[in-house]
C-alpha cells in the first residue's frame, strides 16, 4: 500500500486529496483533505479506464472521476 498526495480539478476549482492504493494499484481510496468521512473509492480496470466503486456521496460528473484517475496515473508514472 502506498499513500501520497494528488492535485485535480473540477471545473475552476483546484482540490487536493490523499490517496491510498491497494490490490497492486488497481484500486484506490481517495480522501479530501477537507476530512469528509466517506471516501471515493475507484478501481482501474485493465483496459486503463477508471470505475467509480463509491463516489464518496459527492455528486460529480464521470470526467471529474476521470480527471482524479489521471492524477492518480501521473504520480504513479512519474
């Protein structure tokens, strides 16, 4: 398991969270720093496409959980 920090947006609005990775990085809980107490849960499939487990009770379009994916992606590759 690894924990380290992601930045994204969502439309004008820059978030950070922390993400937690599990089952060899294919699925990861991702917290706000902001402290909410229900965390997104997302799962890479193989086909590099992201599936949202738990949206965390927010109400955010699929490209938002897109976009948080790929910043995930972009730290683990760097």
């Amino acid at each position: 398991m690894k924990t380290f920090p992601v930045n994204f947006k969502i439309g004008n609005i820059d978030l950070d969270a922390i993400v937690t990775s599990s089952e060899d990085d294919h699925k990861f809980k991702v917290e706000m720093v902001t402290g909410e107490p229900d965390p997104i849960i997302l799962r890479r499939q193989t086909a590099g496409s992201w599936n949202v487990e738990n949206s965390g009770g927010r109400r955010m379009s699929p490209s938002c959980f897109e976009d948080i994916g790929k910043a995930i992606d972009d730290y683990l590759n760097r």
